[in-house]
C-alpha cells in the first residue's frame, strides 16, 4: 500500500511542477521545475507519513544546506566558465572541491 501511496504522491506533484515548468516563460526555466523541487516535497510528503514531522523537518534542513552547497558549486561554474574560460567538463569537475567544503562546513556548523 505504501508503495502505491509513493507512486501516485510522487507521479502527481511531478506532474503539477512539470505543468507549472510547461507555462513558465522562458522555457529553459521548464526543467527547473520538474526536477528537484517535485522531488523534495514528494520526499518530504512521504517521510512525514513514514517517519514523523520531526524527522522530516530534519531531512528539509538538510535539503535545505544541500542547495546552499549546490548554489556556491553552480557560481563557481560559471566563474571558472566566464572568468578563465574553462570548458564545461573542466569546470564542472574543479568546482566539486567548492561543493563538498561547503557541503562538510554546512554540515559540521549547522546541520551537526
């Protein structure tokens, strides 16, 4: 039965963010919408039913420092990319260092 649960609690809020990415303009913002957020929160809906709200609320705070790192990984990109004119890969793959202090120093001084 819980896994039914997942599948249509999963399915329905991707298919309300992928909807929501289909009117938003311009349309590169489109797969902003069908990915991460859906998921967070079919997660989210999931773990509260399975786990409890606090637990859940644990699991936001972590979602939430993940995108802190991911944000400071993603304008490291674009710095080497525009700054120093790095390829993509290139970039992509030194950046990962700035991901991961991040990732270990939200973690040790917030999450911990």
């Amino acid at each position: 039965m819980q896994l039914l649960y997942r599948f249509l609690a999963g399915g329905l809020i991707v298919s309300l963010f992928a909807a929501i990415g289909s009117v938003v303009k311009p349309k590169s913002f489109a797969g902003l919408f069908g990915a991460a957020p859906s998921v967070a929160l079919a997660t989210l809906g999931l773990t509260i039913l399975a786990d409890g709200k606090l637990y859940a609320a644990q699991e936001a705070r972590s979602m939430i420092g993940g995108a802190i790192a991911f944000f400071f990984y993603a304008s490291a990109v674009k710095w080497l990319i525009f700054r120093f004119k790095f390829h993509a890969i290139s970039a992509s793959i030194f950046a990962m260092a700035v991901w991961l202090a991040f990732a270990i120093g939200i973690w040790f001084f917030v999450l911990r």
